[in-house]
C-alpha cells in the first residue's frame, strides 16, 4: 500500500488519503474523473478498496469492480467519489421495492444494481443475485462481506427456459480501457458474440420458475441483463410472471441468435401480456397494466 500511495501522491499532488488496513480511498476534483481513476487502477494492487458512493451508498468496492464502472465516475464537490451506473432505471426499480419485497437480480454481475438495493433497504427486502461468470461473482461476494452486508443469496448459475447446463462465455477486462466495461458482457454462448478475450466454461443453468417462485413472497422486482437471453428468462419464468405480476427492469440487447442488428425488444414484449412499457435508454421497464 505505500508504493501504491507513493505513486499515487506523485502522479496526483492534490490527493487525500484514507487509509484503512490494506485499503485506500484517493480522490482529486481537478483532472478528468475517468482517466484520473484509470490511473489509480493502473497502480493499485488487485487487493485495493477504494470508498466511494455507488450509486448514492457509501460502499467499499475492490478494484477489479471499479476497473469497469470507470467510465461512471464523477468527483462531487465534496472531494467524494462517486460512481453513477444505470441509475434512472435503478431509481425507478426501487421506486417500487418496500419491506417484504422480493428483488431478483438476473445477470447481478459485480453488484451495481444488488449493492444499492442491499445498502438502501437492508434486510426489508429480500435479494437473490444470480451471476454464472466466476470472476463477477467472486467479485460480488468479497464485496458484499467487506461491507458486512448479510441477507443477499448469490445464486452460482445462468438463468435461461430450461433447466441443465450450457457453455458459458465469460471476457477478460480489457487492458486498453477502451471498454471497460466487457466483463459485464459475458454470457451464454450464442451464435452472434463479440470476438474479444475471454475464456469458456459449461454453467449450470436453472429457471426462475424453479429457483425463484419457491422463494417469493410479497411484491417482486426483477432486474434482467442477461446479453441477449431477455426472451429466454421470461420464457422460464411464466409461471411467477403469472401469479406475482412483477414489475421488470430489462436490458435490451442486439439479439445474439438474430441478424446482428435486430433487438431483443421484439420477442421480450409478446411475452409480457398485460403489461405496459416505458423505455430507459437500453433499458425497458415493464409494469403490470392499470399501476
């Protein structure tokens, strides 16, 4: 930790350090948020902690986390830092969460969208987290028992139509920055994919008819982002659509079994009967008809 301070008090002369064991929370208003928090990634240790506010919560998040939200960064003026990720459908999605509440997070990833909820809400609203990618889900973990958040259930699987096991596609950071965020892009193998770094492994595979309706009680969320298998989890999850009318936040992706252009919006909507959508940029919100 005192080579990383060191250079970073080199590279950054108006810092301020708070320092906790092996932790370091560094900020500094006047250089460009991204590439002065890529810099600081750059020279920190994989074991770092930085303390910022994700998404308005105060958090401890490790670095291989921040790695691909640095493009979110910003410097309050209250020399914080503050990662600002997705948050008009997150906001809307806790809008609509209250003690005794259910949140599924399909495709959790590193915690963007569980964090929050869990920092928000507490032990008032249940979480189960599901995540397939190894490195986002141990990533996950660490960070939710750095922060001593107990209560979230991390699901160690892929949620599809059916249940079993599939081959998983799960990418590498990218060393150049230019797209940080290409560990969240992992999915199941598909037919169209992007060609970058990655590595491949079979994951088991469960529905949220099986895995999550068993579970539920009260008002349900569900966050879906999944890279392209939007159709597949509602395809698997009919049953709890049916009997809990859910509100859904989906991420709308290029269909990965199409043309490589189409979207998945096409097939997401037929499958929602009795719903009415609002568009978030990428994301579609979904609620049941007459709220």
């Amino acid at each position: 930790m005192k080579t990383i301070l060191g250079h970073a008090a080199r590279l950054f002369p108006p810092t301020r350090r708070l320092i906790e064991s092996r932790d370091a929370a560094i900020a500094q208003r006047d250089a460009a948020p991204t590439e002065t928090l890529r810099r600081i990634m750059r020279i920190a240790s994989p074991d770092t902690y930085l303390h910022l506010k994700l998404n308005g919560y105060p958090l401890w998040l490790p670095r291989d986390t921040i790695r691909t939200m640095v493009h979110c960064a910003h410097w309050p003026d209250d020399n914080s830092l503050a990662l600002w990720v997705e948050t008009a459908h997150l906001n809307w999605m806790m809008e609509r969460l209250a003690a005794g509440s259910m949140f599924l997070d399909v495709g959790a990833a590193t915690g963007a969208t569980t964090l929050p909820v869990a920092a928000r809400f507490g032990a008032a609203v249940r979480i189960r987290a599901y995540e397939p990618a190894v490195a986002a889900r141990e990533l996950l973990i660490a960070t939710l028992g750095r922060n001593a958040i107990e209560g979230v259930t991390v699901r160690p699987v892929a949620v599809s139509d059916t249940s079993g096991a599939a081959v998983f596609r799960e990418y590498a950071q990218d060393e150049s920055g230019a797209a940080p965020y290409l560990p969240e892009a992992s999915s199941l193998a598909a037919p169209v994919m992007q060609p970058a770094p990655h590595r491949t492994y079979t994951v088991p595979v469960v529905t949220l008819d099986e895995d999550a309706l068993p579970h539920c009680e009260g008002p349900v969320v569900v966050k879906i982002d999944v890279e392209g298998f939007e159709a597949q989890v509602l395809a698997g999850a009919r049953r709890l659509i049916e009997e809990y009318r859910p509100h859904l936040s989906i991420d709308i992706h290029v269909d990965p079994f199409g043309d490589g252009v189409t979207t998945t919006e096409a097939v997401v909507v037929p499958l929602l009967q009795g719903y009415q959508f609002q568009r978030f940029g990428h994301v579609l919100v979904c609620s049941p008809q007459g709220e």
